[in-house]
C-alpha cells in the first residue's frame, strides 16, 4: 500500500501524530484506542509496509517511531495538516472562553 491511501485512514493518522514526537510502545499506542490491540497491530503494520514508521523491537516489546524522512514530502503536509488543527481548536477554545467571560461579566451587572 502507497504511504497516501495509508494516511487515508483516519485511526493511522491519528497513529502517525502520536509517534510524531515520541517513540512508543505497541501497547502504548494500542491503550489510546477503541478498538482490539490486533486492530492497532495491523494499522502499525500497513504504517510499517509503507514506510511511514520504524520499528524496533527491544525483548519482546516493538516501539515505533514516524519516519518523517521515508515520508519524503508527506511529513510536511501532514505536519501542517496536524498544526492548523491544533490552530483552529485553539482559536475555539479562545472563543469559548471569551464568550464565557462574557456571559459572566453580563450575569454580574444589575
């Protein structure tokens, strides 16, 4: 499978950002998710296939990692992708609290 119809999935993205940063456990990734470790398994195993993750295996235990060089150009879009969203849920979180404020300082006035 092509690293763009891997990314397609929504869970591998999801994937994709918690190891963006941080090198993690099978385990430890499975924990963030609804669905069966054997699910996560074969999304980490399509992320690996297509060269969108490192793997190492330490004992019984495998880490991965996002391979932000195999992802060539990929890694850049998906960064931008995962920053304008976290811009967008501040921006909402800022408004939210402006309009709470707001709420407030009108509940106080007689």
């Amino acid at each position: 499978m092509d690293a763009v119809r891997a990314v397609a999935e929504p869970r591998r993205r999801e994937i994709l950002r918690l190891v963006w940063d941080a090198e993690l456990s099978a385990g430890e990734i499975a924990e963030r998710f609804d669905v069966t470790f054997g699910a996560v398994s074969q999304h980490l195993k399509v992320l690996r296939d297509s060269g969108l993750v490192t793997l190492r295996q330490e004992g019984k235990k495998r880490f991965y990692r996002a391979d932000r060089e195999g992802m060539g150009p990929l890694a850049d879009y998906l960064q931008s992708m995962w920053a304008t969203k976290l811009d967008t849920l501040a921006e909402l979180a800022e408004a939210a609290e402006a309009a709470e404020g707001a709420e407030r300082s009108e509940g106080t006035n007689p």
